[in-house]
C-alpha cells in the first residue's frame, strides 16, 4: 500500500492487486449526520444525491450514460460519521472513473431546478424508510441513547427539513466540509501506482476548500429513555442498546468476540435460542456501532406481539448467562475463527480494500495493516472478553420499540 499527499493536501491510498482485472476507486468525506447542526440535519444526504445531478460539463444523464457505457458501477453512501463517493471499473477504465469520481465532487452544479427535483426523491426515500419499521425502530433508538445531540438525529433528515433547503444551503454546507484537506481517495485492484499518482494530481490537484471540522465529543445521555413509535405493522420490533466502545478504542477486538457469541450469527446464543429453539422470531441479532467518543452495543429483535414479552425475557436471560458463567473455550475459539476468516474473504476484494483504506484513514487518520488487525484478533484472551462484556453489558440500557400500541410493550424492557 502507497500512500502520498497531494500539494492541496488531499491524502492518496493506493494498493495494487496485480492479479485482478478490475480497480476501485472511492473519495471519502467526512460530511455525515454528526457533523450537522440541527437546522442543517439531512444535507450531508442531500448533497450526496445532488453530486449525482450534474456538474458544469455532464449532465445527471451523462453522468450515468458514461459509466454504463463501459460496464462500470458509479454509487455513493452517507453514514453519520461521512460521504464516500464510488466507482467499480475494469483496470483500463480507472481514468474514466477518476474524471467522474473528481467532477461530481468537486464541481456539482446545484441546479435550482434538479434541487427540487431531489427533493421529491429523498422525501419518497425518506417515506420508504418510513414503510420499514426495522430502520425506523434504529431512529428512535438514536434517539432514545444521544438525545438532541448530533448522534440521534437521522442520516435522512425531517422531511418538512428536506422540503425547505435551498441550493444556497447546500453550497454553504458544501463550503465547511467538502475540501482536499477534508477527503481521502482510495483507489485498489489492478493499477499503476505511478499513473495514479499523476492522475491523481491531473483530476484532483486543483480542488481547493477549507480544512473541514472536527467530530463533536457525544456521548450517550445520563438517563437513556425507553421510546416508542405506533406503527400499523404485524411484527413488534425491538431494540435494546448498551453504551459500547469508541472508534480506535483496543476493546474493539474483545467487543467484537462478545457480539459473535451474543448475536453475531447462526451460531449465536440469541440466534440459536430465540429464532431455532423458540420459533419466535425470523430476525434476531446484536451488533456494535463505533463512533468518535463513544459507542453503543445494540440487540434487535423482530417477534409477534403474543411473543414480544417472551423474546424480551429471553434476551435477559441469555445476557445474564453471558455474564454469569462467561463464553466456553468452545464458543471462544470458534468466534475468533469466524472473526478472522470473513476478515480474511473481504480482502479478496479490490472493492473491501478501497472501503477499508478509506474508511480508515478518514476517520482513524491511519491505514491499519490487515496483519495488526488479525494480530489484535488472535491477541484477545477470554479475560478480555469477560471484562469488556461486564463493563458494557451491565452498564445503562436505551430501549426503542416500533409496532401497534407500541407503548404497551414499555413495560417488559427493565
């Protein structure tokens, strides 16, 4: 892996995999829902779609046409935490990808008209979400464990938010987080790590911008609240949250073990008990979720009302199994198997690493080499995984639950 810094400072991960016939390329910037002000919530999203609508010399139409014209994949994704614009391309068509990928960053046209054209896109996206009761019990579960900080509000945004933007909005959103200073590029597969460089330069070497700002310190509320949203569905959506770990933390790797075990996969205690041995639910799993400061540990279950009440005492009990008696040699050993091969399979893809480059360094400032990572893996004893599983599982619980007279299964959540 090479990595360089452009005169505009705009930092460069290349890694070449030679025995590909395809390249990645991604432009990270770290624009997400936590770095919004409440009256801006929803602009990173916004200005994602808006890249997609034209620049000074492609049309939206040309933007899509001159991807597909050569087979290639063009996408882009906002998280809380950032923006990560991408294209997937055979290894001749990299410098294509790269004139798309600089252009529609670096030179969007905020149309007033196609503005409101979007508009009316991301509110039908934000009514699909809303037709998802697993999505919208996470929104109130934000909610219920960050508050009015940046952390609980939505990646979407409120629709009457989302109705009342302007292009104006979006350029001054645009003016505080979109520059150089602020982006990574990602570029793996097949390629040159010279000819990336001085296309690097040629596509990205004249974006100039301010520096970007700094995540804000969050951290989950002193009081996390049982919240519910009435929804006319016919399963009863649960989800229950423990404050969890802070990105970069080394308890990332036991935290990990614990959720294999816990609710990771098939294999899991609350998969195996809930879903095979009960029949109580279809989807049932755990998973962290790591943001700068702090973090949280999430359990969700999707059941039917007449089983609600038991799934949640089914939930309670296997927690306190888990911290009663721990996790065997067994479930140990084959979690950290589990952990390291699908480790181990993503790195098979150019895609996987270009995403990991730059997911890393946007938000870590580094590139982890996939040996620390398997090392921190292998390095965590069964100690570890006790004392990371007290500290979080004993600790405060947010509870949210979506579903008809959702406010009458509060009760069941101690």
């Amino acid at each position: 892996m090479d990595k360089f810094v452009l005169k505009n400072g705009l930092t460069v991960l290349v890694e070449a995999m030679p025995y590909l016939r395809s390249a990645s390329m991604g432009v990270w910037v770290k624009a997400g829902s936590m770095l919004e002000q409440s009256s801006e919530n929803g602009l990173s999203h916004f200005m994602e779609h808006m890249a997609f609508k034209g620049t000074q010399k492609r049309t939206a139409r040309q933007i899509a046409e001159e991807m597909d014209a050569v087979g290639g994949h063009l996408n882009a994704s906002t998280s809380k935490l950032c923006t990560n614009y991408y294209a997937k391309v055979i290894d001749e068509d990299l410098p294509l990808a790269a004139d798309v990928l600089s252009d529609i960053v670096m030179n969007p046209a905020l149309d007033p008209i196609e503005t409101d054209k979007e508009r009316g896109v991301i509110l039908e996206e934000i009514s699909m979400v809303e037709d998802s009761p697993e999505d919208v019990v996470y929104d109130v579960l934000s909610e219920a464990v960050f508050g009015d900080q940046a952390l609980g509000q939505t990646i979407l945004g409120p629709a009457e938010k989302i109705a009342a933007y302007t292009p104006n909005d979006l350029r001054a959103f645009r003016s505080r987080h979109y520059g150089p200073k602020n982006a990574v590029v990602a570029v793996a597969g097949n390629v040159d790590r010279d000819q990336v460089r001085d296309l690097m330069e040629e596509k990205f070497g004249g974006w100039e911008s301010e520096a970007g700002e700094e995540f804000p310190v969050s951290v989950a509320i002193d009081q996390p609240r049982k919240l519910f949203r009435d929804k006319d569905t016919e399963q009863v959506h649960l989800c229950l949250s423990f404050r969890g770990t802070e990105m970069g933390s080394k308890e990332i790797y036991p935290a990990a073990v614990m959720n294999t075990v816990l609710g990771g996969g098939m294999s899991s205690r609350l998969f195996q008990r809930i879903r095979e041995e009960l029949g109580m639910a279809y989807s049932v799993y755990s998973g962290p979720s790591n943001y700068p400061h702090c973090g949280e540990f999430t359990i969700y279950a999707a059941t039917s009302p007449k089983h609600a009440k038991t799934v949640l005492e089914q939930i309670d009990i296997e927690l306190k199994k888990f911290l009663d008696s721990g996790i065997t040699e067994k479930e140990f050993s084959m979690a950290k198997a589990q952990l390291k091969g699908s480790f181990i399979l993503g790195l098979e893809s150019a895609y996987n690493r270009m995403s990991a480059l730059g997911h890393n360094q946007i938000l870590l400032g580094k590139v982890i080499p996939p040996e620390e990572t398997i090392a921190a893996i292998e390095k965590v004893s069964m100690e570890d995984v006790k004392n990371t599983s007290h500290r979080i599982l004993t600790g405060p619980r947010a509870y949210a639950v979506v579903g008809k007279k959702a406010e009458k299964y509060l009760q069941y959540m101690k």
